[in-house]
C-alpha cells in the first residue's frame, strides 16, 4: 500500500520521516563533504545514519551532539565531529 505525502502524520519541529533524510548530502561543521545518507537504523535508543561516499561509509548517531542541522530543502545536514566518530 502506497501512502501520499499529504497523508503523513504532522510531525513536531525537528523530526523527520526517513526518506526525507535519506539521500540528502552529510558536511561537518567546517564544511568537509562526508557523503551522502544511504540508510538509518534504529538502535532503540536512538536512530543511526549510515553516509556512504566512494566505498567508505560512516555510521552517525542521530543525537544533539552530532548532529546540528538537517536541511530538507536544501538536502543538507551538518554535523559536528565527535572524538572517535570517523574512526
């Protein structure tokens, strides 16, 4: 079954629905392209995005400290790079 974007539910200011983020471009703080968003898993405790650029590919948590600001217009989301993110 197939549902229309007008028949999503309204969503609280700051959440998103997957395929909107999936496929926007990912940039560190400083402006550093990391990827784009393949895919988001959920953990339980919070969602985590999996960026793909070439063959690498980098899992984000999508918590506060991480991530600063997602764009769906523009389909950018801007991070902040934690110790052992990259890693």
């Amino acid at each position: 079954m197939n549902i229309q974007r007008r028949e999503y539910p309204d969503l609280m200011e700051g959440e998103f629905f997957y395929d909107e983020i999936i496929g926007i471009a990912v940039y560190t703080d400083e402006g550093e392209f990391l990827g784009e968003v393949h895919d988001i898993f959920n953990t339980g405790s919070n969602d985590v995005y999996v960026i793909k650029k070439n063959k690498k590919e980098y899992l984000l948590p999508a918590i506060k400290d991480v991530i600063k600001e997602i764009d769906i217009v523009s389909g950018r989301m801007i991070i902040t790079l934690i110790d052992g993110l990259l890693d």
